[in-house]
C-alpha cells in the first residue's frame, strides 16, 4: 500500500504549479467483480391510539319555592349522552432494505503493483470494466480516475472515479 501511496503521490506531485494538467498513466485492469450493498433501515414501532369524542344534549325541568329566608328547589334533569371513538392500532417495528451496485476493479500499474479499486453506484458513475488497458490520472493520494472508451466508436466515454481499497 506505500509503494500505491508513494506512486500516486509521484504522479500528483509531477503536475503543473497550477494542476490543469494531471500526468497520465497507463493501468491494466484483468477483472471486475461485481456487488450489491444491503443497507438495512430499522424503523421503531408505534403504539396504539384512541380519540374519544362525546355530545351530551338534554333538558331541565324545575320548580323554585321560597318560604320566608329559605328557597327550596324541586325539579328533573334528563340528558343523553352520545360518544364516539376511534382507534388506531400501532405499527410493529420493522426493517427495510436498500441495495447499491458496487464494483471492484483488479487492476495492474506501470510499476507492476496489484490494486484494487472500488467505486459505487448513486454517488458517482461505475462501470463493470472489461480486461484491458485504460487510462488514469491521479485524483489525490486515494482515488484515480479512469478514462473510459468506447469499444464501437473508440471515443472517450468519460471519467470514472475510482478509490483504490487495497491491494492483491
């Protein structure tokens, strides 16, 4: 992993004052092994809920005596009372799932040193590449960016951005 860091450092170092031009290199990529990223969700349960609404309607009936100083009251009351309520039952925790395309690139630089580059699909481009050679440029101490070409037309594609996650 020195000798990659010390090569890709080179190769940064080697640029104009200005980094307009990053010095390309030539790669040989033997495989590309494909993979899917299972990113599990956990999302919390929620408890149950109840909303209890009432409507009470009714009458009084009364009768008010008094007799000298004291009043004495006789009267009835009838009310009906209508309530209403709603449940909502709560949800069990569960887990989702989201999947990412990732590629790992094997790969050969000029000095001979095996590489593996990484890259992954929703952040940046990725290819499945196919064996052969292609060039690079490096992208700090990490990554390089790989230049990709068609095989029908043989114009440049674009860049792909690969990191480099070790050796083989």
């Amino acid at each position: 992993m020195r000798k990659l860091l010390a090569v890709v450092l080179l190769a940064a170092a080697t640029s104009t004052a200005w980094g307009k031009e990053k010095p390309v290199i030539i790669i040989q990529v033997v495989g590309t092994d494909a993979s899917v990223r299972d990113i599990a969700i956990h999302h919390s349960a929620t408890a149950d809920t109840s909303t209890t609404n009432c409507n009470t309607n009714g009458n009084v009936n009364g009768t008010a005596t008094t007799y000298g100083d004291t009043t004495y009251v006789n009267g009835t009351t009838t009310a009906n009372t209508d309530c209403q309520t709603t449940s909502t039952p709560g949800q069990p925790a569960y887990t989702s799932h989201t999947y990412i395309q990732q590629q790992y690139v094997h790969a050969i630089m000029p000095d001979g040193q095996h590489i593996t580059l990484w890259c992954q699909a929703g952040f940046r481009k990725c290819a499945n590449l196919a064996a052969g050679t292609y060039q690079a440029e490096a992208d700090g101490d990490k990554a390089l960016r790989l230049y990709v070409y068609s095989l029908v037309t043989h114009k440049r594609m674009g860049k792909i951005k690969y990191r480099v996650a070790g050796t083989w």
